[in-house]
C-alpha cells in the first residue's frame, strides 16, 4: 500500500467501524458480520494497494457489526424474584420522595455472578440508613430486563444502561442487609471516594452551593445541582462546563505537565505517570467520554514524541476513536460522546480553514481570531446532536465561550486549591472563599443571563435534511478538501439554507389522536390540523413535553381531566421545557378536590405565569377544525369538596371527522353511567381497573376500538377477558404509543409504535 493510501487509512478506518457498530445494532443475528470479517481477511491476504486498502475498511465494517451485535444483544439472566447482593458504585437518589434509585457492580444472582452491573430501585420514604457508594448490600427482589423507548423519540433507558455498563433492572429491597465490601471493589471504592469528596466539598468553607458545583467541575457529580442553573447554562450554550469534559482534563493536564517539567522527569516515566493519573481519574468521573478521548489523545500524542513520530491531531482524534468504541460500542450512541467527539473533529477539520482566513497581522487580533475560529469549529462540531437532543440554538455560545472558558478554567484551579488546602484548615478558609467567590459571581451572571427572554432559538428536532445541511457546511469549511473560495462560499451558502429550512415547523393537515405509553399514568395529544391539544401530561417524565418541543408544537390548551399526579404531573416537564400554555382546563370543583398541594402550587405557578385557568361542566363544548369536544362528566355543582378527585374526572367525547371517541379519564364507577353514551373508540378509565368500566357501561358505549393507558401488561390481558368479541383492545404496555388517524366518512385507522400493526377501519 503506498504512502498516500496508508495516510488515509486511520481516517476511514474511523468511518468505518462506527458504521459497522450501528448495523450491528440493527441487524437481527451476528453471523452476516463473522462471515464478512473472514471474508475480508482473505481480501487481506490476497490484495494490494487500493484493494487492500478496501479490504481494511470492509474488514472494520464487519468487525464493528460484529462488536456492535454483541454489545446492543447482551445475554441476559431470567426475570424473576431471586436473592440480590452486590456493590453500590453510583450515588444513592430519592426521586420524588416515594422512590430509591442507585446502581450496582459484582452482581450476583442466587449466588451466580452476572456480567455486568445491576440498576436497583424500590419505594420507600427515605434512602436506608447505611445505603451509600461502596457499600455491599444483600436483598431479595425481582430480576427485570430494561426496555428500550415506547414512545416516538423517546427515553432509551435501555440503551443508557448499557452505556453505563448495567445490563438488568432489581426492583425490590426485601430483606435488606448493607455491610462493608467483604473484597475489593474497584468500582466500589472509585464511587465511594467520589461520595465523600463530594460530602467534604459541600461541607467545607465552600458552602453547599459552591460545593455541589466544585463536584460537578471536578468529579462530575451533578446530582447536586438545581435543574433551573442547568437549563440556564444549557439556554447560554455553556452547559459542557458543569460536565467533567476535555477542556477540564486539559486544565488538569497542563497542571501535570508543569509540576512534570519541574522535576524533570524523563519521558517514559511522564508517560507512565499520566496513564496512572488520568486513568484513576477518569474512574474517579465514572468513566466519563470525554475523559477517556481527552486521556487517549493525550497519551497517544506523547507517545508519538517520544518515538519522534508526532501525529496530526485527526489522527490522535481518530486512533482514540477507534480504541473508545472498540472498549465500549454503545458509547457511539451516546449523547456524551458525541458531543466529545463532534467537538474536537470541528477543532480538527473546521478551525485550521478558519485561522488561515485571518491576515497575521497583530498578535492580539491573531489571537483574538483563532480563538474565535476555534469557537466556531467546535460548535458546528456539535451542531447536529445539540439540535437533534435539545432542540435548541444558543444565540450568544459564540460570544460567551470564550471569556466563560477563561473564567472556568481558573475556576476549576480555584477548585482544585481548595479541595487539596481541606488537609490545611488554616490555609483552607481563604482559598475556599476565594472559590466560593469565583462561583457565585458566575451564578449569579448566568441566573440573569439566563433568564432573558430571546437567547435561544426554539427548533425542530434534527433529522435527514438537517444532517445533510451540516455536511455542506462542513465541506465548505473543511481544511482537508482543496476547494475553490466560489466552490466553498455555495457549499456553505447551500448548507446553511438547508439547516434552516429543515428546523422551521412542518404544516399539518391531518387528524390524530396519540395516545403515550407512560407507564400506570395517562398522556394523549389531539393534533387535529395546525391545533395542538394536550389531554392529560402524565407523571413529571416529560414525555408529552419531549414529543411537542421535538416537533415545535405549541398547544392551544391543555385538558387536565384530574388532578392526580399520574394524569396531571407533567405540567412541571412542560414548564421546564418553556412550553407556552396559553389556558388548562379543569374538570369544575377539582381545585377543591383531594389532592396533593403540590399540584395548587404548580397551578399557582401556571396563573402567576399569565395562564388561564378555566373550568369545564357537563354541557359544555370546545369546538375543533375537525368536530368538537364534549364534556359528559361532571356536572356543574356536583362535585362535593374534599372528594376524590377521580369522582370528578373529566368525561370527553370527541368528535373527530365523523367519529367519535369516548375519554373516560379515571371516572369512578359510581358515576360512569352518566358518560355512558356510544362511542366507536373507548378509551378506558382508571388504567383498566376493576372499579370501573363495568358489564353495564361497556354494553352501554358498545366501543369497536378500546385504547388502554397503564404500565401492567397482565392488567391488559385481564381487562381483555372483560371485552366482547367485537372490540379489539390496545394497549400501550404492549404496544408502546398508540397512533389514531382520522379520515373523512368516519374512517380510521390504529397504529402501534411497539411490534408495529396498523389496522383500518370503516
């Protein structure tokens, strides 16, 4: 092969290999990537230059498939009730007050080993005495197999797991013993020296505040930190500051390299001493992506000097590529890698075109002007998986990167002084104040910042004509292709149209009524043309939120048919989410209902915002472009106060081209007859719960369709047995989100996102 072939070689082999990963994700069996790598051995053999060259791109395509297989396809243990013990390696979390959530390591199942950690949670009030990182616990539970999203676009907790090294789910804490590691537990003990790092800072002169964030900046622990300060740094375009990245390894790295230098210590040892340093470091972050690619660039480029063969940075950027995938696979996937990687590959390829635009005039200018085109480089980096996960366009990221980088990285110098000076007590004192300082004057500017109205840019999600829009532009900009300035400036001119066109709101002309898959809670959305009608938000997971900010949609209203968590909590996601809601509709008396207080101040918070609240009745109708919505239940001065709420859920039917849809909200069945009208389409109360939807009333609504909200699919299989033959049922435990289209003459048909099946009907 000769030498131009053998430059381009790493680069393609980068290409290649994630490729080959995401087919082996795809693909239903390891045997097409087993039988392609042997043939591309052979290839090997037998070829030269460009045929072997292409026999090496197509042996990495195989080999990825085949790593990609196997890491997306784990073997798993079977689901069921089992004695659990192992070791917590990740901070212990009460979510909600009613739920623990933590992970495991050296997991063993009735005594058998797992490969692979564990993610445990259960219900209680609060975490267990004792129940903290490193610490080896023992309990019976119930083994389960993590699903992937149930909804369009949605949450892969699956996928996330595996990108953390956790292959199940134990639910369950019967018979909980918590002890010290009976052997060492490397993963154990990395997580519990982050916990009481963590502690100390927070406890220390610093303060809580400046500790929580010392954590974050150091250790990359930012469960401490308020979701409002991160969606303020997040609308800023600075957010990768909070995450241990390889701006904050590099801070580290020139600290090293300083200290290094002054004791002069020759190059193999300096090699040896960063591999250990940057190693246990990167543990100490759980293993962050960021740390591991800015650790391999590192050791890579120093490795290259010392055997006085120094490399370009794309290909350090593409041998640590190689290496990061090759170790874990499912990180190709992930938001942190790709945001890791797209970075530096804009630093690599898009920031030299950009600096030699400038003329080497003065050295400040100079230096001003590469920095700016460094900005510039990693941002368009980052581009497309930033608008692809967040749907967001910081407006001021260009301008604020570069003082806020400057600012950070003393920041984390202050941090690093501080955490170090807590052995000193005497010296301790000024220079956490000094940190303190530091950290609530960059609080308090990106509080304010943050806050004003118009720094972001609300877009759709990223898709095809997005991508292809990035890659014009980066053709245009890119520093290994010898284009001409006129061949650049189209491309870039073309590239930049095309982005914008494919973020603008699409037009709607349909129908459709979807029905989430949230678990024992309900979530819908009435999309009928260009209105969007939210009923019922579901828990606070933020999936109605995720699927509106995905798509640009900004409901006209939003129908609460109670108050209950489970129909009404994601109202806290869709405020998050800066989601504009313009009015929410209740069912009348629900505000004195008996419900959690919570849910009085979340609506205090909507009216405050310039919400209207109104309150709906028996009578009443919200007309639609396709028909109209009428309200059954409950009628006006029925509802006593203090009741329960699910006796005054609302009851919808709704009218849609011709058909109608009958949304019985968690109506009790006391009071069901009074909805009990026929309906083509029942969506039934309360989850499919033995308290409603009697013999009577489903006689009475007579539904061909019955779509059923909740979390159990052996409720499903129950509530099936209770349906006449001439209904078919749906349910989103099974099925995943349930997709209705509407037609004119009263045709419509139902789409499953789960083990797809759509079915017309006349």
């Amino acid at each position: 092969m000769n030498a131009r072939l053998r430059g381009w070689l790493l680069p393609a082999l980068a290409a290649a290999f994630p490729a080959g990963i995401l087919l082996g994700r795809a693909a239903p069996s390891w045997v097409p990537g087993a039988a392609g790598a042997l043939l591309a051995l052979c290839a090997l053999l037998l070829l030269r230059d460009r045929g072997r060259f292409c026999a090496w791109l197509v042996l990495a395509l195989t080999l990825g498939c085949l790593r990609g297989w196997f890491a997306y396809h784990p073997a798993l243990p079977e689901e069921g009730v089992c004695q659990i013990s192992g070791v917590v390696t990740e901070d212990v979390e009460l979510r909600s007050g009613i739920q623990v959530r933590t992970a495991l390591s050296g997991v063993t199942l009735d005594g058998a080993p797992l490969a692979g950690g564990a993610y445990w949670s259960f219900h209680a009030p609060e975490i267990p005495e004792g129940l903290v990182p490193g610490t080896e616990v023992s309990f019976r539970g119930r083994v389960y197999h993590p699903s992937g999203p149930a909804n369009p676009d949605g949450y892969d907790f699956r996928e996330e797991l595996l990108r953390r090294g956790i292959r199940i789910g134990v639910y369950g804490a019967e018979e909980l013993e918590t002890r010290a590691p009976a052997s060492f537990s490397l993963p154990g003990f990395a997580a519990s020296l982050r916990h009481r790092l963590t502690e100390r800072l927070c406890a220390s002169p610093l303060g809580e505040e400046a500790g929580a964030y010392a954590a974050a900046l150091l250790l990359g622990n930012r469960s401490l930190l308020p979701r409002a300060d991160r969606q303020a740094f997040s609308r800023l375009g600075i957010a990768h500051i909070l995450s241990v990245s390889g701006f904050h390894v590099g801070v580290l790295i020139a600290v090293l390299a300083l200290f290094f230098r002054l004791l002069r210590l020759p190059q193999g040892v300096r090699l040896a001493l960063y591999a250990a340093l940057l190693g246990f470091y990167a543990l100490l972050c759980g293993g962050a992506p960021p740390v591991v690619r800015a650790s391999l660039l590192l050791l890579l480029a120093h490795r290259g000097r010392m055997l006085a063969r120094p490399r370009s940075l794309l290909h350090l950027l593409c041998a640590a590529l190689l290496i990061q995938l090759a170790l874990s696979p499912v990180q190709l996937t992930g938001l942190s890698f790709q945001l890791s990687f797209g970075a530096v590959f804009g630093l690599a390829l898009i920031t030299p075109y950009l600096s030699g635009l400038i003329p080497p005039r003065r050295r400040i200018l100079r230096r001003l002007g590469d920095a700016l085109s460094a900005g510039i480089g990693a941002q368009l980096g980052i581009l497309l998986p930033q608008l692809y996960a967040f749907q967001e366009l910081p407006l001021l990221s260009l301008l604020l990167n570069l003082p806020v980088l400057a600012f950070a990285a003393g920041l984390i110098l202050l941090d690093w002084a501080a955490l170090l000076s807590l052995a000193v007590p005497a010296v301790s004192g000024p220079v956490c104040g000094a940190a303190r300082w530091a950290t609530e004057g960059l609080l308090s500017a990106v509080r304010t910042l943050g806050g004003l109205p118009g720094i972001a840019l609300w877009t759709r999600a990223a898709d095809a004509f997005t991508a292809a829009g990035v890659l014009l532009l980066f053709a245009g900009l890119c520093c290994l292709l010898r284009w001409k300035r006129r061949s650049r400036l189209l491309l870039s001119c073309g590239g930049l149209l095309l982005l914008a066109l494919s973020l603008l709101p699409r037009p709607h002309g349909t129908t459709e009524y979807l029905q989430f898959s949230v678990g024992d809670a309900d979530a819908a959305l009435l999309w009928d043309r260009d209105q969007a009608l939210v009923l019922d938000t579901g828990y606070e997971d933020g999936a109605v939120s995720d699927y509106l900010r995905r798509r640009r949609l900004t409901p006209s209203a939003v129908i609460l048919t109670h108050l209950h968590a489970d129909h009404a909590g994601g109202l806290r996601a869709l405020r998050e989410d800066r989601i504009p809601v313009p009015v929410i509709y209740l069912p009348v008396g629900a505000e004195e209902a008996d419900i959690h207080p919570d849910m009085r101040l979340l609506l205090e918070e909507y009216r405050a915002a310039g919400t209207e609240i109104r309150h709906l009745a028996a009578g009443d109708v919200l007309p639609l472009p396709s028909g109209e919505i009428r309200v059954l239940w409950p009628e006006a001065g029925g509802p006593r106060p203090g009741q329960d709420a699910n006796e005054s859920s609302l009851a919808l039917l709704l009218r849609l081209q011709g058909t109608t849809l009958l949304q019985a909200g968690d109506l009790d069945g006391r009071y069901e007859m009074y909805a009990a009208v026929p309906a083509d389409i029942l969506k039934v109360a309360h989850h499919g719960s033995a308290r409603s939807s009697s013999e009577a009333f489903l006689r009475a609504v007579a539904p061909r369709v019955v779509l059923l909200s909740g979390g159990d699919p052996d409720r499903a299989e129950a509530f099936a047995a209770r349906l006449p033959e001439t209904a078919d049922l749906y349910a989103t435990a099974r099925q995943g989100m349930l997709t209705l289209r509407f037609g004119a003459a009263g045709q419509y048909s139902v789409e499953t996102f789960l083990s797809p099946r759509k079915e017309e009907t006349p």
